[in-house]
C-alpha cells in the first residue's frame, strides 16, 4: 500500500537472520551456553520437566522434615515443634509442605528472592519509636485507602450523573450525602499519619429507597444503580473489616508476633532449597525456573552485561503484559535507555498463574508518560482493526466497569471501517441446568430423553446458533463488502480443546457445517492415526498382540 517503503522493508527482511526471536528462556539458555565459563556449571545439563521437578521437590521436603524431626533445632533461630503447632494441621505435614512448595515457586518469580523476602519479613516488626506511623507498612495501607477511596468516589460519581440524567431526585439526594462522606473520608487521609479505623467506621449509608412518582424512570436504570453503589460499598466495608477490625495497633502487634515465625519459615524455605539443588545437580539437572536465574547471576557480570548491551542494536519485547519481575530484571540488565521497545495490552494478561505482573505493565506506562522522563514515550495503539463499533464498544463497557484506569487512552476506537446497518451487537447466552420449560431448545436432553452432559449440551447449543448465522447478511470489513457468512467465517474458542474440541467438532458435524478443529496436541489422538501406527507396529513385527487387535 505505501510503494516507497518497500526498500526499507526489503532491506529489513534481509536482515531478518540476524535477530534473535526468541522466548525470554531461551534466550536465557543461549546466554547460559555462550558465557557458561563464568559460572560453576557444565553447559551439557538437561531441562528437567515438571514432573521430575516435583518428584524432586518432595523428596528433598520430606527429608527436610525427618531431619527437623530428629533435631528440633536443626534450623537456626527457632524450634521445629513450636513452628508447627502454630502453623501446621493436627493430622499431618502435607498441607504445609505443599503450601512451601508453592511459595518457593511464587518467591522464584524474582531476582534475588530470598534477600527480598528477608527485607519484607522486617517491615512485620513494630518501629522502635513505638509509633505505628513509622512502619512503612502503615504509610502503605494509608496510601491503599487513598486507592479504595478515589475509586469509591469515581463510581459514586458515576451514580449520580446517571439518575441526574434520568431524573431521579430522591436517589440523587441520598448519592450526594455518600459523595460527601467518601469525599471527607478521603481529604481526612491527606492530613493523617495513617487510616483511622473511626473514621472509617463512621462512614454509614442511607437506605436507598425511591420515591412512588420515579419508580418508572428508576426501573430501567435501577439495576446498573444498584451495581454501582454496592460496589463502592463494598470498597469501603471490605477494607475496613480487613484493615480496621480490630484495630490498627493490634493488626501491627499481631505482625511483630509472626515475625519470628516468618524468618523461621524462610530459612526452612532456604535450606529446602540447598537440598533440592543438591539433587538437580546430582543428576546434572536444571529446571525451567533455573534458567533463567543462572541467567541472572550471569548477566551481573558487569563484562557479560556490556557485551550484550553493546551487542543489540534495538530490543523488542512482546506480551509486555504477561512479563514478570525476574523477566523484567534480565530485560534490564541487556537493555540501554535508547533502544527498548516493549508493547502489550494490560486486558490480555492471561499468565497470572505463572507469576506474570500486569502491574508491571501498568507502573512502566505511567513511568514513561512523565513530562520530565525524556528518554521514553507512548503509542497508544488503541485502534482495532478487526471488530465493529457495537463490539467495540461492548468491550470498553466490560473494562470500564472492572479495571481500574481504563481512561481514553487505553479504550479501544474502531479502525476499520464498517457498515452501520450491520453494526451487530454482542449476545451473552445462558444454559441453565434447572429445567426451565425450554428443555428442548437448550438441548439438555436428547431423542430418548436422556439427560446430556453439560458440555455436549453447549456444544449442540452453539451449533445451532452457528447454522443460524450461515447464510446471514454481514458487512467484510476486509473486504469492504456485504455478503452472506460461511463457516470459514466463524470460529469457536475453547478453553482447552484438548478438553472440549472433539465434542464441539461432532456437534457441528451433526448439523451438517463443515468444521476443522486447530489442535495438533490431538492429531495423534484420533482413530486413523491409532489404526495407522497400529498397522506399522505390525509390520515392523507381526508377534504383537495388541497393534493385532486394535487393526482387527
């Protein structure tokens, strides 16, 4: 489309072969393999898979635990029995050794973690002043209050602007009156040392209760209303039940109390760590979460650094979203303040359950978007090319509502152009498992009258939403044209097809629609290729039984 950037484009290819695209662990391991020297470790290891890990994992926990058994004072600083009568289930060790496990995992998102979490266990004891103000702890659930409150206020706001419009006097009045709490609660913070738990406590909201003469005008907008005030609401009443009762002091007492037992607990972490490294290295092993940490300990090598700061020209980072602290420390360790750029969208973080930070995301962006930060910027590439308005706008209605900060920028706009008349807006269907008169239509039985699972119930749901849409007018974008939709243009996504596929993929056969199902897991699966390499084992050796049964 644009003839004069073709030489540049073209040039770019060419240089295609010289760039690394990779993922963050592989990069790591190829950092691993070039400067390996610089650590005590071989660079023949193997990549344990998770199961090794966790096999691993158990054995060095249980022998951990019979030697704390054996001598209450094996780990320094405390004893053994006491740390489990206070932590541990009457019954057995196991929930505990499963809960250490996984905060081992959660601690290996970060560089440097156990010198982190050593920094974190001292802010639980009381400040020497004996002023609670000092503890920085404080200073941050006084800055948390601050949070819960601006959000408070903005859905308040959002309230009354509604039955203004709407007309709805008395319930106008009533949202003032909690505006002008919150509102004092709030500039009541800005002059305190930290939260009052009465002040807090003294926050009361009126019943909301309408007049006879606006019930019609109330009606349409009454369940929109009722979202927004109990959501802010229940801001208030959950950090005060979690923060403020009992009070401040006693939450702090309670912490300096679980001080020792937390330092405790990080050197069984850390001597549970010696024992399961001892085993990896016996076998010349290294994890997923390894990688990238010998990668650290690498890249701390001020020459190892510079060479690879000098040797990338620029540096692209994709999915900055689902990027967590340790990534985000090695990105920092190759990467120079001209020739960084990292692009993401904060509503696709999905990766949570692997220590990813959207925060992350969220504290660059507002980092770059200072005045006086001059060696960064921000693209806000908020255009989609790929949906209609009504679709569009269906999203930026969902995250308004529950994401913080989704402000002008970060809204989605419609970049392709599209035809009003078939501007279609989104549907959310609801099968109920209750029989509610429309047993037939849902699919929750079949021509024998016998109950379907829930899933084949959805799956013979949603073909016969899609053999409905088949043949309907729609507008391509892409094409800049109306014309009738074909399977090709419909697609469903699941979220595990390993789970789910074959089901939806009979369901659309049954209706006669031509599907193709996008999961090469399975293709080895399915009972062509069972038959196929049964017949090859035959071959290879006509004595076996079983291939011999499976062809038969």
């Amino acid at each position: 489309d644009v003839p004069e950037s073709a030489p540049v484009m073209n040039r770019q290819l060419n240089r295609m072969y010289r760039s690394y695209i990779t993922t963050f662990h592989s990069f790591a391991l190829r950092v691993i393999r070039e400067f390996f020297y610089k650590i005590d470790r071989e660079p023949t290891f193997r990549i344990c898979d998770e199961t090794q890990s966790q096999l691993l994992q158990m054995e060095a926990m249980d022998e951990l635990f019979e030697e704390c058994f054996e001598n209450d004072g094996y780990i320094e600083g405390g004893s053994f029995r006491d740390f489990l009568e206070h932590y541990s289930s009457d019954r057995n060790e196991t929930a505990l050794m499963n809960e250490m496990m996984d905060t081992y995992a959660k601690l290996r998102s970060l560089p440097n973690y156990f010198r982190w979490a050593f920094e974190k266990a001292e802010m639980l004891r009381f400040p020497e002043s004996g002023s609670m103000a000092d503890s920085p702890v404080y200073q941050m659930l006084l800055e948390r209050g601050k949070a819960e409150l601006d959000e408070a206020l903005k859905d308040c706001e959002k309230l009354i602007d509604v039955l203004d419009r709407n007309g709805i006097a008395s319930l106008v009045a009533i949202a003032n009156k909690d505006y002008e709490q919150l509102e004092e609660l709030r500039d009541s913070l800005e002059h305190a040392d930290g939260p009052d738990a009465s002040a807090w406590g003294a926050v009361k909201f009126a019943t909301f209760r309408v007049k006879k003469d606006e019930k019609d005008e109330y009606a349409d907008i009454k369940e929109y209303c009722t979202d927004l005030r109990d959501r802010y609401k229940k801001r208030i009443k959950d950090f005060k039940n979690k923060f403020m009762d009992p009070s401040p002091e006693t939450r702090f007492r309670e912490m300096d109390a679980a001080y020792e037992y937390t330092v405790y607990y990080l050197k069984l972490l850390q001597e549970f760590e010696k024992r399961f490294d001892a085993k990896k290295q016996a076998s010349d092993l290294v994890d997923f979460s390894d990688i990238e940490h010998i990668t650290v300990r690498i890249l701390e090598d001020p020459e190892v650094s510079d060479t690879l700061r000098k040797r990338f020209r620029f540096i692209f980072i994709d999915e900055y979203q689902d990027t967590n602290k340790l990534q985000e420390y090695l990105i920092s360790k190759i990467a120079r303040p001209d020739n960084l750029f990292k692009v993401g969208d904060v509503k696709q973080s999905i990766y949570g359950f692997r220590q990813s930070d959207p925060k992350i995301f969220m504290d660059t962006r507002r980092e770059y978007e200072k005045a006086e930060n001059t060696d960064a910027m921000v693209i806000d590439l908020n255009k989609n090319f790929r949906s209609n308005g009504a679709t569009i706008q269906y999203i930026n209605d969902v995250f308004e509502g529950i994401m913080p900060g989704y402000d002008d920028n970060a809204k989605l706009y419609q970049g392709l152009k599209g035809d009003d008349r078939f501007n279609l807006k989104s549907e959310a269907h609801i099968l109920l498992e209750e029989d509610n008169g429309a047993a037939d239509e849902l699919a929750e039985v079949d021509d024998d009258g016998e109950p379907i699972p829930k899933l084949e119930a959805e799956a013979a749901y949603i073909a016969k939403l899609v053999n409905g849409i088949i043949g309907t007018t729609f507008y391509d974008g892409k094409q800049g044209v109306r014309r009738a939709a074909t399977p090709r243009d419909i697609v469903i996504l699941c979220r595990s097809t390993s789970r789910s596929a074959d089901v939806f993929y009979k369901a659309m056969l049954e209706q006669d629609i031509p599907a193709h199902v996008n999961d090469d897991q399975g293709y080895f699966d399915t009972v062509e290729i069972h038959q196929a390499m049964a017949l090859l084992k035959l071959l290879d050796n006509g004595h076996q039984d079983v291939p011999l049964i499976g062809i038969l």
